[in-house]
C-alpha cells in the first residue's frame, strides 16, 4: 500500500480478515483477550509498515499477531504466560496461511455461545471477535449504551477464561442443546451485513462470512432441519442483493426490483434446502422465515396469501414485535392498509426506524398524510445510514407535504 493510497484497503483487510485472524490466535494461544489484543496490535503494525500489500494480507496478520503475543508473554513472569509462550514457540513452524482453516471459526462461534455466558453477552462477543464489529456498533445494532455493550465483553471473556470454557466444537451429543444461540448470532451477523446499522447499507463480508460459517454447521450437522432452513434463508436473502440497490446507490424494496438480477443458482439450491426442510415437516422459525423467502423468489410475483399465511405459523412460534411488523407488511398487501395498521396497534419497537416507515407508508396509502410525514420524520431520525434516510426522505417527498 503505497503512501498515497487510501486507508480503506486496510479498513477492507480488517473487515475481511479480522475474524478469522482472530479464530487463528485463539486457537494458537488458547486465550481470547490476549487473541484480539495480539489481532489488534497487528493491524495497528500493519499501519505504520505496509507500503506495498502483502501477497497474503490475513497471514501476515497472523504471524505478526503471533510475534507480538510472544513478546508480551516473555515480558510476564507468571506460570500460564511461560506455558503459552512455550506453546506458541513450539508452534512457529506451522504454516500461516488464514484462508480457509477449517472450524477455527465454528469453534469460535460455540465457545462465545457457550451456556454459561448470557445471551446477550453471547451475541456481542461473536460480533465484535468473528464480525469485527466495533462497541459503538453493536451498542447501535442494539439499541444499548456502549458502555453496557463494553461490560458484556469484558465479563463474557472473563467467564470464558475463569470457567476454562473449552475453544471446540461440542460433542455429538451436547450439539442439539448447544445449537440455539449458535444459529442466532449467525443469523445476526448476516443482518448485520444485509443491512448494517451504521456506514455503507451492505457489508458483503459479513453476509459471506455468516454463509460460510451456516455452511460448515449444515455440513456438521446435515440432519438438523433448522440448521438448513437458516442456511436457506441466508441463501435466498443473498440471491436478492444484486438487485436491492438502485445504479446510483438507492435502495430498492422488493416488489421493484430488477428480478433479472437475483442469483438464480442461490435460489435454486435455497429452494431445494427448503423442500427438504419440509419433507421432515419439522417447522422451526428458520425454517419458516426461508419458506417465506422461497415464496418471494418463486415466479415473476410475490404470492402474499401464502406469505401471511407463512406469517401466521411463524407469530405463533416466535410471537416478537418484530414479526408482528414484518407480518403487517403481508396483511398490507392481502386485506389492505386499513387492517394492517390495526395490527400494528400495541406493537412496540423503541429506536427500530422500520416501525415508524411501516405505519408512515400505511398511513400514505390511506391518505392520512400529515400523520404519515410525522411518521416518516421519526423513522428518518432514527435511520442509522444514509442510503436508508434518503430512500425515506424520498418517500415523504412524494406526498408534497411540508
């Protein structure tokens, strides 16, 4: 990386790699905190010393990273850091390459979402060690100070390291309880990359990266039905995103985009993952959220009365407000707006912009239009990107009110 280049081919480096770097030092030094100081010292190195990018940007990370843990335990006197040192010193011949080491990631995942962790702390760790999200991100995802965001970290690794939580993927036998948690901060990070919080709309790293790591846990665990249909979802959600932005950067909502542009190879192997779901007729929220998918990706329109009705059995499973909104958008568009925003009555969202953007568009369908632009005006204040904001300043324009 030469002087004159920007800084955003290290931010892409971190993003793509910070993870898996990560993954690898705990692994090497079996210790999470001094893992992502070691990762970070080496980034910050990586700073001062690349003028040119390294053929492999992640092993150099990793070698580095290793370096820098070494010197820091051969500064500390106690027993634990001379038995890591020894470790890491024992290790220095193996090869370096971050590619694609299999399960270092997956054991991370189980090792944050351990039961022994809360779960909110569970899903805070998985994003800041696997998703490199940073505190101030995740508090937002959240909708928590980061100061609470912060506390969960530090006491999850703490409680990792004092309980000697194992770095593994579990047993056979300890996988279907262990299962749960694992599935939702997977299914969190691809959000988090689908529609990110904060900065650009899309993180395409993060949705590959949640799709890569379902697929090491479908091909762990080929027989366990939600396993697949979060995989489908994930898949079907994928195909779409060649068309969810407009050419100069706009979003898209699904019943106007370009249908040409979706990934038809993703939906096909989505499709055939939701059948087999269903052949085991074991429905579970995953399942139900791909099957919906499947609808919306079947033909050249949406068939709404199937979704709603998908819609229903999955309120019935998970009866969360934010199912309750997504539900709302079906009745918008089988019983109308009328019945929709009657739905929503009761349902409560704090800081979420796409409650208010729901009822806003409901209320301009009814012709409610100074309630709708007060709606829009709250979901344009609580929008965390600016794709998102403009897309909702654009649609309160359309109504010609001041």
């Amino acid at each position: 990386m030469t002087a004159a280049r920007p800084s955003a081919d290290l931010d892409r480096i971190y993003r793509a790699e910070y993870g898996r770097c990560v993954a690898t030092l705990v692994r090497l030094l079996g210790d999470v905190n001094l893992a992502e100081e070691a990762v970070q010292d080496a980034f910050a190195a990586a700073v001062e010393k690349w003028d040119t990018l390294p053929p492999n940007p992640g092993g150099w990370i990793v070698t580095t990273a290793r370096n820098r843990a070494v010197d820091r335990l051969r500064r500390e006197s106690t027993r634990e850091a001379r038995h890591a040192q020894a470790l890491l010193l024992h290790q220095r011949d193996e090869p370096q390459e971050v590619g694609p080491v299999r399960d270092d990631q997956l054991r991370l995942i189980f090792t944050c979402c351990h039961p022994a962790l809360a779960p909110d702390a569970r899903t805070a760790l998985t994003l800041r060690l696997l998703g490199g999200l940073e505190v101030p991100e995740i508090a937002r995802a959240y909708l928590v100070p980061e100061a609470t965001v912060a506390q969960r970290i530090v006491r999850a690794k703490k409680k990792i390291r004092d309980a000697g939580i194992p770095y593994r993927v579990p047993a056979a036998e300890e996988l279907p309880d262990r299962l749960p948690p694992v599935l939702t901060v997977l299914y969190l990070m691809f959000n988090e990359g689908y529609a990110a919080t904060t900065g650009p709309l899309i993180r395409t790293d993060l949705c590959a990266e949640a799709i890569r790591l379902a697929r090491e846990l479908a091909a762990l665990m080929p027989d366990e039905p939600e396993v697949l249909g979060l995989l489908a979802l994930l898949l079907l959600t994928e195909a779409r995103r060649p068309a969810r932005l407009g050419a100069t950067g706009e979003l898209v909502l699904l019943p106007d985009q370009d249908r040409s542009l979706w990934n038809r190879a993703l939906i096909a192997e989505g499709h055939e993952l939701v059948r087999r779901c269903l052949r085991r007729n074991r429905p579970g929220p995953y399942q139900l959220q791909a099957a919906i998918n499947a609808v919306h990706t079947d033909g050249a329109a949406t068939d709404w009365r199937q979704v709603l009705a998908l819609y229903d059995r999955l309120q019935a499973l998970v009866p969360t407000p934010v199912v309750a909104l997504n539900r709302a958008v079906a009745v918008a568009e089988v019983h109308g707006p009328a019945v929709a925003l009657a739905t929503l009555e009761g349902v409560e969202l704090p800081g979420y912009h796409l409650l208010p953007a729901t009822r806003a568009d409901l209320l301009a369908r009814l012709g409610r239009g100074a309630e709708a632009v007060a709606a829009y005006d709250e979901a344009i204040a609580l929008a965390g990107t600016e794709t998102e904001r403009v897309f909702l300043r654009g649609r309160r324009a359309r109504l010609g009110l001041p």
